[in-house]
C-alpha cells in the first residue's frame, strides 16, 4: 500500500473498524496487522482452523469471493 495516498489510508482507517481478523479462529496473533483482504498476507503461519471472512462487514461491502485472505494475500477488487 502506498501510504501518501490519504484516500487509501481513509479506506482502510475505515475498514480497521469493522474487520474481524482479530477475532478469527485462525488469526495468527503477534500483533499481525488486519484487513488481509485489503492489505496483503500475514508473515505468520496461518492456521486454517476456521474463517470469519463471510461474516466481515469488510468482507460484504466489497463483495469478496474468498477466504483465508491472511493466508492467500489481498482480494483482486481490493481497491487498496
């Protein structure tokens, strides 16, 4: 992400507020930064236990096809 673009740091200030990666089975903690559909994979190893993506407000107002975004990297319509 570029981050003299404010558009794009406005988009995902906004998107920070409703995901719920943090909240997710397979999150892998060590203050990983969220939004992977927006952003981009975790370093971490990911852990497909279960996945929050189809319930994420995020997820929804971009009409995301996928899941395991942490694992698999950002969405091809992320518009970050």
């Amino acid at each position: 992400m570029n981050n003299n673009n404010p558009v794009k740091r406005l988009i995902l200030g906004f998107n920070n507020k409703l995901c719920l990666c943090k909240k997710c089975p397979s999150y892998p903690g060590h203050k990983d930064k969220v939004v992977y559909c927006e952003r981009a994979k975790s370093p971490y190893v990911i852990s497909k236990t279960s996945c929050l993506c189809p319930q994420c407000r995020v997820w929804k107002l971009n009409h995301f096809a996928e899941t395991y975004y942490c694992s698999s990297g950002a969405a091809p319509l992320s518009r970050i």
